[in-house]
C-alpha cells in the first residue's frame, strides 16, 4: 500500500518467538506507521479487539484478525466506501 497515510496498530497476545520475529520483520519493512501492543493474558478474539479498541488514536479503525490477508491495495475501495457513508 505506497500511498497508505495511515497507522497500523497490531494488538497481540500469546505470540511465539518465531511469530514475534516474523511480524517484526514484515512491520518494519512498511512505508507507514506502526505500533505493537501487548495485551495482557490469553484472550478470545472478540476480548482482543475490544481491548485494542482503547489505543485506538485515529478517527476510524478497520479492525483484522489473524485469519485475514489483504493480496492487494484496499486503500481505494476503503475510501471511496467510506465517502459514501
């Protein structure tokens, strides 16, 4: 995503090593902002979410979980969904 001006916030739990080393790796090869938090003990999904919720420090959130992966630039269709709201 070359022109994304926006901030990825990455909310995790029970991460292995091998699993922390490879997000680290695919984040800082980003062109954007990021942050990683550490959520506190083994969570459901819904929980997670709603926890990253409140370092949430922008107008609007898209919220993924680990079953999702984005093959293209969702940039485009995300504003022009948005401009129709």
């Amino acid at each position: 995503m070359p022109w994304f001006q926006g901030r990825i916030l990455i909310a995790r739990s029970r991460s292995t090593q091998e699993g922390e080393g490879a997000l680290l790796a695919t984040c800082r090869s980003l062109r954007c902002t990021w942050e990683i938090v550490e959520l506190d003990g083994t969570l459901s999904v819904a929980a997670g979410r709603n926890r990253a919720m409140g370092h949430v420090a922008t107008q609007w959130a898209l919220c993924l979980d680990d079953k999702f992966c984005l093959t293209g630039d969702p940039v485009g269709t995300l504003q022009r969904e948005i401009d129709s709201l």
